[in-house]
C-alpha cells in the first residue's frame, strides 16, 4: 500500500494559538512512516513547511504521488498535541483541495482524539485515529479494515461516529530510530524555545519519554500522550547521533514532562550538543540539576502555576515543596543553566502584588518569570470536564467561546483578537 503522510501547510491569523509558529519535524509521522516501511508497505512524508513546497502546491504533490491512502495530522507535530490550533483550517483546507485523489483519507491528531465526530464532520475524511496514531496507521494499512483498527472512528449510514474501541497507546519504547532528509535539516535552523543567544548548527526534536505521571487540571492530555512511557536509551541516542551527524547542534526534547533520567544525560554530556527540555522543576534535586547543566542543557521551560500551596493543589499539581524551595531551585538551575523560564497560569487565588514580587526575585537573579497567562480550557483536559462533562461535537466551540469571554487578553505574539471558530474554519 501507498500511504501518504501530511503535515498541511500551517496558518495561524487570527488564532488563539500560542504555540511556536516555526517549523517543527512531524515526529508522529515519522514514526508512522517507519512502521509502515518495515511492514512493506510504501510510506511518503508531505510536510507542508518543511518539503520547501508552496502551500498551495502540496495537495497536487501528494495526488500526483498516487496514494492509496492519505493521513492528516490536526496540529502541527506532537509538540503542540496539547495545545493545537483549536480550529481544522488549515487541514480542512488541505483536504477539501485534495479531493478524492488521496485515496482512503484518514485524520490523526487530538481533534479527532477528543471529539471525533466533530471532526469527521468537519474535515470530511473517512475515519479518524483516536490517541496515538503510529501503531493504529500500521494496522490499518495491513489489513485495510476499519473495524480491526484499535482507535478509530467513522461515522455510519446515519451520520453518528462509531467508535471501535478507546484512544490508544503505543508501547512507543520500541520505536525505531528516526531520519530525516538532509535537505529538510538544513531548513531547520531554529532552535526552540532557545535564548541564549549559542545558536550553531541546525536545530531538531526528539522524544526520550511520552506522557506524564501526573494530572495537572490544566493539561490536555487526557486523550492522547498520557501514561508515562520511556523509550529505550540506545534507540533515542542512535536518532540523535544521526541528528549529529547532519549538522544538528541543538535538540528540543518534546517530552510532556522531562523528568531526571541520568543515563540519558550522562550520554549527552559526552556529545557535541546542547539542547532543551520542558519539566517541573520540584521533582530534581541539586546534583541532578548540576548533571542538566553539564550534559548541554540551555533552556528550561519550568512549570509552577500558583504561588500558593492552595492554589497549586487546586491545580491538581501534587507539589510535595513551598513556594520558597521552588524559587531556590529555579534560582539554582539558572546557576547550571543560561536560560530558565518559570511559567505561571492567571488565577483568581494568586495575589497580584505577591506575584509582581516573585517575579521581581526571580528575574533579578537571570531566571524568566512570566506574565501570569489565561488558559484554553482544551476539551482533552480535567478542566474542560469540570466545568461541562464529557467532550460533544460542540467542546472546542465551547471552549472556545468560554475563553474569548473570560479573557481581555491572551499570549504575547497575538496582535489582535482571536476570531471565532466557524469563521476561521470557513476559510
């Protein structure tokens, strides 16, 4: 079988979207591709920024390819699978320009994880992969029936999605190796969520874990990327010495939540690289923080939430330290680290003047702290389903409506207004 693999062209006027608006590797569906190629099958990757093709012309690139089968991923890599573009614009464009000649049309992705009816309404494929898609895209392709495809959805004669069974989750510790085009490398010369101003080499991401022990209200991860898996140490070493070896001098870990994985980062200490990870900064101690630090790490991306204990435990956060023993830590992972940000949500329990003076302390001594942001209650988070349930057809207009309402404000790189789903969908 032919599969191909897109990533669409990606746009975000006027989004709520507040994730990076560079191009990122399409790790999901490189992984897919791999699994599908050791299997016989045909695989292709479309990634609609980083082929160098125009937007407009990856629909037609992948028709005259002549699949039997065409993928979608609904967010720009598993990245941002937390915190997508709410709206299908830019695959419902994608789609409706490709037509019919993709063959059998599949959507992956947590629109399809969270509410698949919606969106396979929305974006007219033929079915939608809940939860994570490698495995299912395999299964699919090999047996070509829907029904024995753990994870997918369809709707049936009468318009109501069926689905065979729940979101699903690869065993992701055996995947293999990924490589990329030497030439999409090259295109790939920024370095996320990087600050320290030693950018050399081309930039890249990777996965050594997925998911995260923990429940945070606020993470939308309910669906998809949620039990906590590492993926075995000579495979993830092996993605990275190719990365290496093409020119890459930086690496952004993806991984929901880095946690203190020693083996791992004594190995990268004796590799030319640095890189970046996301993590909370509670759950290290010194020495491990000194080992970060050695190993090449120049950008932590910490959360804390609230700067009370009630606050964090409102969040779900299991914070076993005060707020002081965070900040001394933060304080002290800027010693070993350039560049450390500590994020803070906007709420109601955190006092405004204790915030001003946190952040005070903290950026005096080189760490980050952020404006305190609103959040998108996502309709794969217990915070969406604290406050209207179990996710329908209508959750992402809900959410969506919900926050455009409670916020007279959004990100720092919105320069306007977001607009309303329906009409950025129309588009």
């Amino acid at each position: 079988m032919r599969v191909a693999l897109v990533n669409p062209p990606w746009a975000f006027e006027g989004s709520i979207y507040f994730g990076c608006r560079e191009a990122h590797l399409p790790l999901e569906l490189g992984y897919a591709a791999a699994l599908l190629t050791a299997a016989g099958h045909e695989a292709e990757i479309f990634d609609g920024a980083l082929s160098g093709a125009r937007a407009d012309e990856v629909p037609d690139l992948v028709a005259a390819w002549g699949p039997d089968m065409t993928v979608v991923t609904t967010a720009p890599t598993y990245l941002f699978w937390r915190c997508p573009p709410p709206e299908l614009q830019a695959p419902g464009r994608f789609l409706r320009a490709l037509g019919r000649r993709g063959g059998r049309t599949v959507a992956v992705g947590p629109h399809g994880s969270s509410t698949p009816g919606a969106a396979l309404r929305k974006l007219g494929v033929d079915l939608v992969i809940r939860g994570e898609c490698e495995e299912a895209v395999a299964t699919l392709a090999a047996t070509g029936d829907r029904r024995a495809t753990p994870g997918a959805a369809w709707l049936d004669g009468d318009g109501a999605a069926v689905l065979n069974g729940p979101p699903q989750a690869c065993r992701f510790s055996d995947l293999a190796p990924l490589a990329w085009p030497d030439a999409w490398v090259r295109r790939k010369r920024h370095h996320h969520h990087r600050f320290d101003g030693g950018e050399r080499g081309f930039g890249a991401e990777v996965e050594a874990s997925r998911g995260c022990p923990y429940a945070c209200t606020f993470c939308a991860k309910l669906d998809f990327r949620d039990r906590y898996r590492r993926r075995d140490l000579d495979l993830i070493l092996a993605e990275i010495d190719g990365l290496i070896a093409q020119g890459v001098g930086y690496l952004y870990f993806i991984d929901e939540i880095f946690l203190p994985q020693e083996a791992l980062l004594e190995a990268l200490a004796e590799r030319d690289v640095a890189f970046g990870v996301q993590t909370r900064i509670d759950i290290w101690k010194p020495a491990q923080i000194a080992l970060l630090g050695r190993a090449g790490c120049v950008s932590v991306e910490a959360g804390v939430e609230s700067l009370t204990v009630e606050g964090r435990a409102a969040l779900a956060k299991r914070c076993r330290i005060d707020t002081e023993r965070l900040s001394d830590l933060l304080i002290e992972t800027r010693r070993h680290v350039p560049f450390v940000q500590a994020n803070l949500i906007e709420s109601e329990g955190d006092d405004p003047a204790l915030v001003v003076a946190w952040r005070d302390r903290l950026r005096a001594a080189g760490v980050w702290a952020n404006d305190p942001v609103p959040l998108y209650p996502y309709p794969a988070s217990p915070q969406y389903r604290a406050l209207w349930g179990a996710p329908d057809d209508r959750a992402w207009e809900r959410a969506h409506d919900h926050y455009l309402a409670a916020f007279a404000r959004f990100s720092d790189i919105q320069d306007q207004r977001p607009r309303d789903l329906a009409t950025l969908e129309a588009e």
